[in-house]
C-alpha cells in the first residue's frame, strides 16, 4: 500500500513538473513570437494553436497538485466563527460536492476523448491536430482530482489551510 502511495504522490508531482515545463515553453513561444513580429518578421502559424493547447494543459496536471497541496481558492471567512459540528458538516458536503463534479466531469471527458478518437475528428486552425488530443489530459487529471477530495472526506486532513477552531478561539 506504501509503494501504492508514493507512486501516486509521484504521479502527481511529476504532473505539476510538466505543467510547470508547459508554461515555461508557453512564455518561450510568446516571447519568440512577439519578437519575430517586432522584427518584422513572420511568426510560426502554430503559436496560438500551441498556447491554447498549453494553457489547457497546464490546467489539468497542475490541477491535482494544487488539491493536494491547498493551493486552491477556499473562502474560510464564514467557515472560521462556525462551530467545529457546523465546520464539519459543510467540509464534508464540500467534498461530496467536489467528488461528484469532478466525477462527472471525468466521465463527460471520457466520452469526448473515445468519440474523438473514434471519429478522427481533426481540430484545424493555424495547425491541424487530432481533436482528441484536447481531450487527452482531462479523463485522468479530473479521476487525480476526484481521488483528492475523497481523500479529504475519510482522511484526517482538511481543505482548510490551518485548523479553524484556533482561528476561533482568538476571536
């Protein structure tokens, strides 16, 4: 089970490492091309096509990361003069919310990517990729994300940043 888990962890590390390649080659590509425009010259036809993809990209391996590591948006404001009871209870509607939406949306990205794959669909603008590459990322980076909260609901770790009752007691 031990080596389970840090294969996992290592999965999403290595996914973070490649969003993290991703916008660097992002910055790269804009950059180049808004020189070669300033010079007059006549930039890659492929440029938006490739940070449009990117930014997508970016957006799903760096996803499951940042839930694990608390790196998205919680408003605890309201959450922080709860009771623990009441802080608990919309915790774990919050998860089961999360864990339901991410896992729809991983089931809407499987029947896109299988239904692109299958037609041959081939996105074309600047450049002409294969449609299912869009797709390609979302099945399991939203599964990651899924797996994520669930390890919220029955773990002992909470989305919120620091423990709330500490928060609490110094109002």
């Amino acid at each position: 089970m031990q080596l389970i888990a840090k294969t996992y962890g290592a999965a999403i590390s290595a996914l973070a490492a490649i969003a993290g390649v991703i916008v660097a080659a992002i910055f790269i590509v804009i950059v180049v091309d808004v020189l070669m425009r300033t010079a007059g010259l006549q930039p890659p036809s492929w440029t938006i096509t490739y940070v449009e993809y990117g930014l997508l990209y970016f957006t799903m391996c760096s996803a499951p990361y940042l839930v694990r590591h608390k790196g998205h948006v919680v408003i605890e404001s309201l959450v922080s003069v709860m009771p623990r009871g009441v802080q608990r209870f919309f915790e774990v509607v919050t998860y089961i919310a999360c864990i339901g939406g991410t896992l729809i949306f991983t089931y809407q990205s499987i029947l896109l990517l299988s239904e692109t794959w299958i037609s041959g669909r081939i996105d074309v603008r600047g450049v002409d990729i294969q449609m299912w590459i869009l797709y390609f990322p979302m099945p399991l980076c939203f599964l990651i994300i899924a797996i994520e909260f669930a390890r919220y609901l029955v773990g002992p770790d909470t989305i919120y940043s620091y423990d709330l009752t500490d928060a609490k007691d110094s109002i």
